[in-house]
C-alpha cells in the first residue's frame, strides 16, 4: 500500500512536467526527423546512410520517451472509438518493421482473427503495442523474430500475443518490471511497462507475462469485448 501511494505522488509530480515540456520537445523533434529522413533519401554512400539510419533511430528513441511521459501525465481514462482492431495492429506492425530491420530481426503478424469491431482508445493501445514490440526488439539485440498473434479467448476476450526469443527475465526481475523507473537499461527510463499496465487497466483488461531467462519473454494482452 505503502508503494503505491508513493507512486502516485510521483506520477504526478511527472506529469506536471510533462505536460509543459513535451509539447516542446515533440514539435522542433519531429521536424528535425523529416529533415534527416529528406538526407537519408539524398545520402550517396553506404556510411552516409549509415549515420543518418543511427540518427533517425536515436531520435525516434527521444520521441519514444516524451510520449512515455507524456502517456503518464495523460488522465487515465480511455477516449474510446470504434476500431476495427485487426487494422490498428497490423498498421503498428507496419510501423515498427523500420525499427526491426535496424537490428536485424523481423516482426511476423499471426493476426487470423477477422474484422473484430471494439470500442478502445486507439492512441493508447498503439502506444502498448509499439511499447511491448520496442522492449521485444530491444530483448533481442543480436536480431530474432518477433511474434504477433490474436485470438478470441472467448467471445468476451480478444487476446493479443507479443513473444519475442531475446534475454528474458530473472525472476527477481519479473517482479519488478511493472514498477514505474525499473529497467536493466543503459539508457532506460523504466516508464513504458508501467504505462502499458495503466492503459489496458483502464482498458479494464488484463496485461500478463511469461519469461524464461535466456530464451524469450511472451506479453499477453486481453481486451475486453
Ligand atoms: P525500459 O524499456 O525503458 O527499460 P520498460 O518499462 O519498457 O522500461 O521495461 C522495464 C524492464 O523490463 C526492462 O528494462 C527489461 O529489464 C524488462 N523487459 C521488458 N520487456 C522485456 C522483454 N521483452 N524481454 C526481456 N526483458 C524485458
Ligand atoms: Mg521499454
């Protein structure tokens, strides 16, 4: 109990800051990658090409953490839509294909289910795709596949799947993973597990895990219908 009072003292204390500085950040940032995206089209050599890739997706990494905070400081409370699901995951795995390509690895869609209607924040449940896919390319730093799946569980549960076969977990580190600030990361901030449990809580669903260390880690989301 303990804990999660002092978590949310320091949610908000974050999103205070948040709130004014991502605005900021966002706008001159996604400007700067148009421009590098311009150079890597113009680029004449491999190593040209080279830099800029590492740039763009140095950058990409800043945007990922101001959406994070940004994503913290956000009011809980889905802002609900029609989605056609299906749509919303194969369009981020689309997305996340560049990132993959970057360290070798390849996302593979075994999305079978077909045109299911629901009534979710689309925003927000991109945001714990593209979080649970970017941890899983970042567990496989020498390339792998990632895999994305869906399924009716039942007809009140959609289930959406992300394995990856990368480092995994100890159990001392399932633990703590959904904590805000935990990460085995160089350049971690620990925010996107816990975001990621906010939302599909808010989703009223459910975000659970498996891991094994050394072999893969295997996020399951179910939505409710
Ligand atoms: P960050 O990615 O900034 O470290 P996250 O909240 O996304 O923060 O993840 C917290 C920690 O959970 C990571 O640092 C890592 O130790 C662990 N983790 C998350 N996803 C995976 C995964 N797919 N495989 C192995 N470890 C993971
Ligand atoms: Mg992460």
């Amino acid at each position: 109990l303990e804990k999660q009072i002092i978590t949310s003292e320091k949610f908000s204390a974050i999103g205070k800051l948040a709130a004014g500085l991502a605005h900021e950040i966002r706008n001159p940032l996604t400007s700067v990658m148009g421009f590098i995206y311009l150079l890597r089209e113009r680029a004449k050599t491999e190593s040209e090409s080279g830099y800029l890739d590492l740039i763009y997706s140095e950058l990409e990494t800043m945007k990922q953490l101001v959406s994070d905070f940004v994503m913290m400081a956000k009011p809980g409370s889905p802002d609900r839509k029609d989605v056609v699901i299906e749509d919303l995951l194969r369009d981020t795995v689309r997305f996340m294909e560049s990132q993959a390509k970057l360290s070798s690895s390849t996302i593979t869609d075994y999305i079978l289910t077909e045109e299911t209607p629901m009534r979710i924040d689309p925003i927000q449940i991109k945001q714990v795709l593209i979080n649970l896919i970017q941890n899983a390319l970042e567990a496989m730093p020498d390339g792998g596949e990632v895999k994305i799946e869906s399924r009716l569980a039942n007809p009140n549960s959609y289930q959406i799947t992300i394995s990856d076969e990368g480092i995994g977990m100890t159990d001392d580190e399932m633990r703590e993973v959904m904590n805000p600030f935990f990460t085995t990361k160089e350049a971690g901030l620990g925010l996107g597990l816990s975001t990621c449990y906010r939302i599909i809580e808010n989703h009223k669903g459910k975000l659970s895990f498996t891991s094994q260390k050394g072999r893969g880690t295997k996020f399951t989301i179910d939505l409710p219908r």
